[in-house]
C-alpha cells in the first residue's frame, strides 16, 4: 500500500511518517520502480505501535528503545517496566510543575480586583 493509505490505516499522517523514517525510527519503506514507498501490514502495525507510544507521551528516543523491546522476544519485562516507571516519573514531574502554575495563577487572580483600576497583582508579578 502508499503512503496514504498506511497513514489512514495508522492514523499517522504521511508528514509524519516520512519523518520517522527520516529520523530512523522506521525502517526505509520500500520503493516502487516509480519512486512511490510502500507498506505492508507489518509496516502499519509498527506505526500504530509508535503512534499509542507517542500518544502516552514517549519522546521519539523513548519510543526508540520501545520498538527495540517489542522486537526483542528475549526481552526482559522489567526493562519494559523501567522504562515506563520513569516515564510515569517524568509525568508526575511535569503535573507538579503545572499545578504549581495553576496555584500561582489562581492566586493572582484572586488577588485581582479585576475592575477599572489600574493596580493589578498579575502584572505586578509578571513584572518582578
């Protein structure tokens, strides 16, 4: 199958499916005497893979590894495991770093009077 019709069936846009080819997380399609690439049903499943990873958040370097586990059938399950603890640990991190800016905000704006005076603490402490 082309381009389209793998990036259909993957959900992956054909933009980025040649970027991931570009970036060797996918292997080079291989080409019709046109010049056109295709893709089996192999191909389409390893896009799924990479596109449910990066849905959950994997960096294309995470999804890397991951690929290179799922081919591996002597894998280790607590290498898989590992991996996705410090991803899990890296989103904990990043919740705690947004809340902390909700906090901030709902602070300054609560402390906004939010009427026709010029005084205004979000900008205030934008300012600092």
């Amino acid at each position: 199958m082309q381009i389209g019709n793998a990036a259909e069936k993957s959900g992956i846009p054909a933009k980025t499916i040649r970027y991931y080819e570009e970036v060797g997380l996918i292997q080079p399609a291989h080409r019709t005497e046109s010049g056109y690439r295709t893709y089996d049903e192999s191909d389409v499943a390893t896009l799924r893979f990479i596109q449910r990873a990066r849905g959950l958040g994997f960096s294309v370097k995470e999804v890397r590894l991951l690929l290179g586990l799922w081919a591996d059938r002597a894998r280790s399950s607590a290498d898989v495991k590992g991996l996705a603890l410090d991803h899990i640990g890296e989103i904990d991190r990043k919740i705690a770093e947004l809340q902390s800016m909700r906090d901030t905000l709902v602070d300054l704006t609560e402390r906004c009077h939010g009427d026709d005076r010029p005084d205004c603490p979000i900008l205030e402490d934008l300012a600092r």
